[in-house]
C-alpha cells in the first residue's frame, strides 16, 4: 500500500478513538501498535512496543525534568510568589489606563517563568489578578482576555514543559529552545502592551487609570516580591551561565519554590498532598501521551510516510513559506481543540521531516513556531482551551464575553507570528549569539 495512505489511514483510525473518547496516548500508541502489526505480521514485536516505550520514557534522564517543573509551578502557586510578581509589576505600571492589565501581562510571563505550563498560568492569574482589577473597574471582557491570552507565555517563556517534549521528541537540545523563546517572548509581551493601549485609547471606560504609587511604595512591593525575582534569577544565571544542567536547575528551582512556601507556612498537610497529587495526574497524563507519540512514531517511520509526504509537498512546486503558512493556520485549529501538548505530538511524526529536511528550516526554529501557533490556538474560538480553563475558574462569566476580550490579543498574535516567520532571526539571533 502506498505509504502516504497506509500513513493517512491510522491517521484518522487515530482521530476516529479520540472522538469516542480514548484518552489521547492509549489513542496514539493502539493505532502504531495495530498499524505496526500489520504491516510487520509480528504480534510480539508490536505489543512488546507498550513495554520498551513506557521503560524507556521512564528511565529517560531528559523527562526527569517534567515532574520537577511542574512541581515547581505548583509549590510557586502554593507559595504565593506568582502573586508577588503580580504586584510587582502592577505598583511599576498599573497607575497608567490600561496598566493592570498590562501588569496581568507581566505577570503571567514571569510566573511562566517560574511554571512553564499554559493552562496553570491562566488559572492562577485568574485567581489573583481579576479580582483586582473587577475591584478598579475594568471590564470583564479586557479583565479576562488578558489573564486568557497572557496564559500563552507560560509555554513560551523558559523553562518550558512543552519546550522540553519537543527536544526530547525530535532529539534537540533543550538550552537552545530555551534561549530561542527568550526573544519571542519579550516580543510577544510588547505586541499585548501594545494590543491593550489600543483598546482602551478606543473605549477608556474599559480600564480607568488607577491611583500612583510612590517610590516608597513600589520599593515596599519589590522588598515584598524578592522572592520571585531570585528563583527567576537563579533559573535564569544557573541555566543559561552554565551552572546548571537543566534537571540541576529544575531541582533547585524546585527545592526552592517549596522552602518558599514552607517558610510562609502557605504548605500544611493536606495542601502538600493536594499539590503532590495534581502534580503526578499531570505527570501520569503527560508520560501517557509522550509514550503514545513515540510508538506512534515508530510505525509511521517502518512506513516511510514522512519521506514520501515530504517527496509529494515538494512535487507539489509551492514556495517554502506558502506551505509554512499552511501548516500554521492547520496548527492554529488543532490548538483550539486539542491540548498544545497532544497536538504538537501527535503531528511530529509528519510534520517535522517535512519542515526540517524536506523545506530546509532550522529545527529550533520551528519547535519555537510551533509552539506559538498552537498557543495562539488555545485562544482561538470556537474552542479555545485557555478561554474555558479562565471560565471554569469563573463560571459567572459567559463565555461571549471571553471571546471578545481576546480579540484585540489574538490580532497581536497573528502580527508577532507574522514577523517571527518571515524573519527567523528574531527566533535564531540570541541561541547563534550565545
């Protein structure tokens, strides 16, 4: 059969057990197991996939650092450093119209920063920063547009868990992902900060100024907020400076986090078991979906689909940035229905051969694509995850009022996705540099 339809075909028999709801991973790994089988005749080799992939994803010293990260966000909730962050920025802009959300903003990157997850990012400023700004008057719509869209950075800004998944999928290394994000995330905070003055130029009603803080104040607040700033810092010097390997530094920012919420005594007992058991729920569902992808992987390679489907594109004779575009727009939809994780991994398989050796762009270069698209995803109606995560968290708020909300930052990131691919060095300048 030929490979590209033999590919297609446990394509959708994968699709087909996800919509009668098979968790995604037991999706992927079923389809590569009977797609494996068939084409192999060897029932002992396909199943005996389940055990080599779940032994090797276990052992595996690259995804220790998944467990560790999450833990780490978790214990910088518990703590309240996300919150510090948050003050922080707001007594340095939130006097200005529009500058609490500008403030939500910055607080979403830096707890990010700290987190490296998306939808934990955007339930955790939910809880903080939209009662301060319901408290000043701002609009439910811009209050929780923001804290949506700001949601992004937390797989955008390093250390980033899905950052992390695409190194060890596509065997890249992870520091240059990291460093890679750096300067798409600074862009991606600018483009908001813009995306927001616009808005309340239009309609001031939206976001009343809010009362000057003094010197003194904003320097009581940062006295406040040093704890962030120095796990941020540590993160930061001991990754990028050499000091850390990545799973030294998820440790430390780990061991760090939780003497944090320790010594605030924010962490009793049953708090502490309520964060260890989310935790590896998230783990577990993670470890599923990576195990799922790489047997998956394995039967789409033994059908030499993803040479064939790169010789097909080509033939096609469209430019390579016409068929960039295309798979953004694709990303863009499977991140509004799937979570960024299953859709980046789910795709690999077929799509980074075709980008990487078929059209000839850089693999950190994409991974950093990639992820914006799906992220950008993950706001964009009808679905959405990042939208329900902020209307699970206040159900009160209809989901209409959501949506429009996030208009304003979903213009702002199609104009940042535009520039990040026509000009790849915005992505590629500081790993080169560095």
């Amino acid at each position: 059969m030929d490979p590209i339809i033999l590919g297609s075909l446990a394509f959708s028999g994968m699709l087909f057990l996800i919509a009668i709801h098979v968790p995604i991973g037991m999706a992927m790994a079923l389809a590569g197991v009977i797609g494996f089988y068939m084409i192999t005749g060897n029932v002992t080799a396909a199943i005996s996939m389940f055990g080599s992939e779940t032994a090797s994803a276990i052992s595996s010293s690259e995804l220790i650092v998944i467990p560790m990260f999450l833990l780490m966000g978790a214990f910088a909730g518990v703590s309240g450093l996300a919150g510090d962050m948050y003050h922080l920025a707001n007594s340095l802009i939130g006097h200005r119209r529009g500058g609490l959300a500008m403030a939500t903003v910055a607080g979403c990157g830096g707890f990010g920063a700290a987190c490296g997850s998306s939808i934990a990012t955007t339930a955790t400023m939910a809880r903080i920063a939209l009662p301060e700004m319901e408290q000043r008057g701002y609009a439910q719509s811009l209050g929780t547009g923001t804290i949506a869209a700001g949601g992004t950075l937390g797989s955008l800004i390093p250390p980033s868990g899905i950052m992390l998944i695409y190194a060890f999928l596509t065997e890249q290394f992870v520091i240059d992902l990291f460093i890679a994000g750096v300067v798409p995330g600074i862009l991606t905070i600018l483009v908001y900060f813009i995306a927001i003055q616009i808005v309340v130029k239009r309609d001031p009603s939206l976001a009343p100024p809010g009362p000057r803080q003094t010197w003194s104040d904003t320097g009581r607040v940062a006295l406040r907020s040093w704890g962030i700033v120095v796990v941020i810092l540590i993160m930061t010097v001991g990754l990028y400076g050499g000091v850390f390997t990545v799973t030294e530094a998820a440790a430390t920012g780990t061991l760090i986090t939780f003497a944090f919420a320790v010594a605030r005594k924010k962490l009793n007992k049953e708090n502490f078991l309520k964060t260890i058991g989310e935790t590896a729920n998230n783990v577990g569902l993670l470890y599923t979906i990576i195990i799922g992808a790489h047997i998956f992987s394995n039967f789409i390679t033994i059908t030499h689909m993803p040479s064939a489907l790169v010789d097909w594109v080509i033939g096609l004779g469209f430019p390579p940035l016409a068929i960039i575009f295309v798979l953004a727009v694709i990303y863009i939809a499977l991140g509004s229905i799937f979570d960024s994780v299953a859709a980046m991994v789910i795709t690999l398989p077929f799509v980074f051969p075709l980008v990487t050796d078929g059209l000839g762009y850089d693999p950190i270069w994409w991974g950093i694509v990639m992820i914006m698209v799906i992220e950008i995803g993950m706001i964009t109606p009808p679905i959405g995850l990042n939208v329900f995560v902020m209307h699970g968290v206040r159900r009160d708020i209809p989901l209409g009022t959501i949506f429009r909300g996030i208009m304003s930052f979903l213009m702002a990131d199609f104009v940042r996705l535009i520039l990040v691919i026509l000009f790849p060095i915005i992505v590629l300048w500081l790993p080169r540099a560095m």
